[in-house]
C-alpha cells in the first residue's frame, strides 16, 4: 500500500511538473521543489513544495495575488514577511524563519506568504487552481 503523503507529493509534484515552469534556481535535491506557476492573470506565483521524506506535503506561495475566499476549508497559514530575518538564536545569530528553500525566490523569500498543508488530493488540486487564478469545478 502506497503512504498517502507520499501520494501527495507526487501527485503535487507531478502537477507542477506539467503546468508550472522550474525556477531559475532550480529544485533542492531532496528537501523542495520550486516553481512559477502561470496565472490567467498577472504574472506567475512563485510556488516551492517541501517534500522531504517523512514529512508532510507543505505548499507554500506568495500570498499577493491570492484569492483567498475560494481557500476556505484548506487552512492557509498565513506567513507575514516580517517573520523573516526577524529572530535570534541562543548564540545570536539572525535567522531566516522560513524553510530555507525559500531564501532562492525573489518575492517568496521576504514576502508574505501562504503555506498549505493539505491531506487529500482534491485539496492539492483546489489549490494549485486557486493559485493559478483558474476555474474550480
């Protein structure tokens, strides 16, 4: 029997594959994935899924842009930018509070964001479709 998370994360992954462009600065090796989805309107949002393994699926997106009406029931956790670089550690040392693939975007790195952890398919589904501004059945 297949682990549902790593259902998700295929099926997530698999998705963006088809649809979204690689960022300029490519995917981590194990831990991330970025991309630039297309929107029907304005320019792209910037996308980065964690799938680490034995982890949960985590999206994470600009949240400019978003409309966040049709994200009801999907539990987007909203991630102010000032969060970032905003903590210190016990040796103070400035930390970045995000998960560190992030730092390679140029908006999602201190912008505000959304991050998703979804359970079901038809929720990853909802909202890559959201993101990408199109039309829910």
């Amino acid at each position: 029997m297949t682990d549902p998370q790593s259902a998700l994360k295929k099926h997530c992954q698999e998705r963006l594959d088809r649809e979204a462009a690689v960022h300029r600065s490519g995917h981590q090796n194990v831990h991330a994935r970025r991309y630039l989805l297309p929107r029907t309107v304005a320019g792209p949002v910037e996308i980065a899924i964690i799938v680490k393994p034995d982890s949960k699926l985590q999206i994470w997106a600009e949240a400019a842009g978003a409309d966040l009406s049709r994200l009801s029931g999907l539990r987007p956790e909203k991630r102010p930018g000032s969060e970032t670089y905003s903590k210190k550690n016990e040796r103070g040392d400035v930390l970045y509070g995000r998960h560190s693939a992030l730092k390679a975007f140029d908006r999602l790195h201190r912008g505000d964001a959304l991050r998703f952890v979804p359970e079901t398919i038809g929720e990853v589904d909802r909202i890559l479709d959201t993101l990408g501004n199109r039309s829910v059945p």
